[in-house]
C-alpha cells in the first residue's frame, strides 16, 4: 500500500491512530509538500488537518483535486465549528470527521471511505472486538490502546485470534505458535498466556479463557460457554 499523505505534520494522536490502523504515511508540513514528496507510484490517499489553517488544508485539497487524475480519497478533520465552513466545497474531500476524534471511529470513517472510494488497499488486519492486530507492521491495539508486546506474545496472540472459539492444548500451541523444534515445555505457554492477559488489562483478560483439564481458548465458543 502506497503511504497517506498527511498535512500538516500530524500531531501525536493523529500519528498514532494512522498507525494503529495500519495506513502509511508521510507528514507535509508545505502547500507544495505533496509534489515535493509524492511517492514514484503516487498517493493513496489524503487526510487534511484544516484546524489550525483551514485556507491552507482546503488549498491543498484543491490542488489535489485538480490533478489530471484527482486524488482520492481525502478524509478532511475539522473542529465542530468550522462545519459551516463545509458549504459548497464538498467538491474538495470525500469525508470529514470533527477533529480531536475517538480512535474507534477514525478507524472506522478510513475504513469505509477506502472500502467506498477504492482508492487504496486497507492493510491487513485481524480483528475481535475492541482488539486489531496489524499483521504488516507487527502492531496490536485494544480499544484505541497500544500493547506493547514481544515478539511470541505477539505470535501466539495472533494465532490465537485467527482462531476464535477453538479450545487448543498447550502442546498444539507449542507446535503451532513456537515450532516444532522449540523444546521448552508446556509452563512456556502458560507463562506468555498470563502475561498477554495482564498486557490485555482487566477488562479484557477473560478473552484468553481457559478450558480446565485441556487447555486454552480465545473469545466464545459458537455455543457462547
């Protein structure tokens, strides 16, 4: 997936859910930024900051979109009370959302506009509930929250994940997650289960469940036990 343009220079918490959601990108801090910095294969799409300069944000969006192919898509973020400010420039973004945001609905507002625009591939990701698990970058999150996890926690995490419902037994996860020819034993697994749920938090540690006298299981089975 070719990066995001992002302008201007996001703050943190711009940074950060672009991140946690998996889109590349790279920070524009010039009206001319776009063409300085364009990728040889070119944008795949725009998030314009129009808070702090929105002459300048609906400046680059105008150029962009008088491209000889316009780019899209342009996700616009505004503060509530340049809403008004939207009228007859529709023609400029594809979608806006107020801007600071909630990181659940960022993510969400990207993922449809790609899923309705076509103007870009949403990275691969693997989901339950409150919890994304970015298999490009090797990033997790949980509610918006960051884990900051190890390489195998990650590992057994994600396979854990991919298969909700299913009960697994120490040995297969040994097997499946660390490898045949991993020779530790089976406390190795329960080890790096307790710490995935303390990394989970409280409220979320009962989604790794276990299943006593067999093993371990992540989220509801299909009957809800």
């Amino acid at each position: 997936m070719e990066p995001l343009l992002v302008f201007p220079d996001p703050a943190a918490d711009l940074a950060q859910a672009l991140d946690q959601a998996g889109y590349p990108w790279n920070g524009v801090s010039a009206a001319f930024g776009p063409v300085q910095t364009e990728p040889s294969d070119g944008w795949s799409g725009a998030v314009i900051v129009a808070v702090e300069d929105p002459e300048g944000a609906f400046s680059v969006c105008r150029s962009l979109r008088q491209r000889d192919v316009p780019l899209e898509p342009i996700l616009l973020l505004i503060s509530p009370t340049q809403a008004a400010d939207l009228e007859l420039r529709d023609d400029l973004f594809d979608d806006f959302c107020f801007y600071p945001f909630q990181g659940d609905e960022f993510a969400a507002r990207m993922k449809h506009l790609f899923w309705r625009t076509g103007g870009g591939t949403r990275p691969e990701l693997v989901e339950y509930g409150e919890l994304r698990l970015n298999l490009e970058t090797y990033q997790a999150a949980i509610a918006g929250k960051p884990l900051d996890l190890t390489y195998m926690e990650y590992e057994l995490l994600k396979f854990l994940v991919s298969h909700p419902g299913k009960v697994f037994t120490r040995e297969t996860l040994l097997s499946r997650v660390w490898g045949y020819e991993y020779y530790g034993g089976a406390r190795t697994v329960d080890v790096h289960i307790r710490r995935l749920r303390a990394k989970l938090g409280e409220e979320h540690a009962n989604l790794i469940q276990t299943v006593r006298s067999v093993g371990y299981r992540f989220g509801q089975s299909r009957w809800g036990l």
